[in-house]
C-alpha cells in the first residue's frame, strides 16, 4: 500500500495526531459474542477499554469473536499487548 501525502487545511494537525498516535502501544481487547434485540454484536466493556487509555496510556483495538477465521496469532503479533 502506497501512502500519499495529508494535503491541505489541518494537513500539519493530523500528522502531529497521528505520529502522537503511533507512540502509544496498541493493546488488543477480545470482544465477546451478544444478541441484542435478535441482532449479533460484538462487544467489550467499557470499562476495559478506559482501563487502556486512561492506566495504560494505550490505543484500544477490539478484535472480534471469529475464533480461528481471523487467523488470530497474526493479529495478536500486531499488538504490544493483549
């Protein structure tokens, strides 16, 4: 994938929000499977997700309850944490 250039007004903020962005680590949050109102979802607690932002200074990355169809060793070798 070929990235291209921010052009334009705000170009400069959102490469300092994004270069900001990149210096937190990205720590996975496993979703559990819920019905609601018939429809499924996946879902995590907001409480994990505020525990990674506001302790661990994370980026929160919900991955979602696939089991072995989103090949999850690959994703978790993204991840500095989990």
């Amino acid at each position: 994938m070929r990235l291209r250039p921010l052009r334009g007004p705000g170009a400069d903020r959102s490469f300092r929000a994004m270069s900001k962005a990149a210096s937190k680590p990205l720590i996975g949050l496993p979703a559990c499977n819920k019905h609601i109102d018939g429809m499924p979802y996946h879902a995590v607690q907001d409480k994990y997700l505020r525990a990674v932002v506001e302790a661990a200074g994370g980026l929160p990355l919900v991955i979602p309850a696939f089991g072995g169809e989103s090949e999850p060793a690959r994703l978790i070798e993204m991840l500095d944490g989990l």
